[in-house]
C-alpha cells in the first residue's frame, strides 16, 4: 500500500528553451552534428528517431573534457527564474537509461 503523501506529484516540464539553448550553441552542436551523421546516413531524418536521439544526446552524451551533459551545461548557463531552474534539476535526478556501455567488441555476439 502506498502512503498518499509519499507519493510524488507529476508534473509536465516544457524543456523547450533547454532545447533551443543546447541547439544554438556551436559547441554542443559540433558534437550532435557527428551523431545525426551517424544514426542518419541516408540524411532521411525520421522526426521521431531524432527527438529520440536529441533527448539522448541531452541527458546522456558526456562533452569532453567536462563529462558533463548538455544538460548540464545548459542548467549552469542559462538564465531562468529560480523556480522553473530548480524544477529542471529535479530531472537530473531520473535515471535515463538502465545500462552504460563501456566498451563494444565487434563481431563478438551478446
């Protein structure tokens, strides 16, 4: 049985100015350009795939030598209200993936 007030609210957050941000800084941008390059060979980008690999690129790629997320790196430069800034952090608490890679050995099966 779960205690009503244990219970987090959800609430719905708009990360479109993170995502403009993110996509307006040139630095961040030479690292995306490579990914979609990448996943997108044929240049027939798929609008769902790419919103995929956006959020990934967001909350998961590490930018050398920082190994900190866009994300991150946004939330340290972006100027907000205090408020809408805390409620983004919150998000930096959510686990965005189960598994981390460490290394890929080719041709070696699962």
């Amino acid at each position: 049985m779960i205690e009503y007030d244990k219970v987090q609210k959800r609430e719905t957050i708009d990360l479109t100015p993170v995502m403009r941000w993110i996509s307006q800084n040139d630095e961040l941008a030479s690292y995306l350009i490579p990914l979609v390059k990448i996943y997108f060979p044929n240049k027939k980008v798929d609008e769902f795939y790419l919103s995929l690999l956006l959020e990934a690129f967001m909350f998961e790629y590490r930018v050398p030598p920082t190994h900190k997320t866009p994300f991150e790196i946004c939330l340290e430069s972006i100027e907000m209200p205090p408020e809408q800034k805390k409620r983004y952090r919150r998000l930096l608490d959510n686990i965005y993936s189960a598994f981390e890679i460490l290394e890929v050995e080719r041709d070696q099966g699962m």
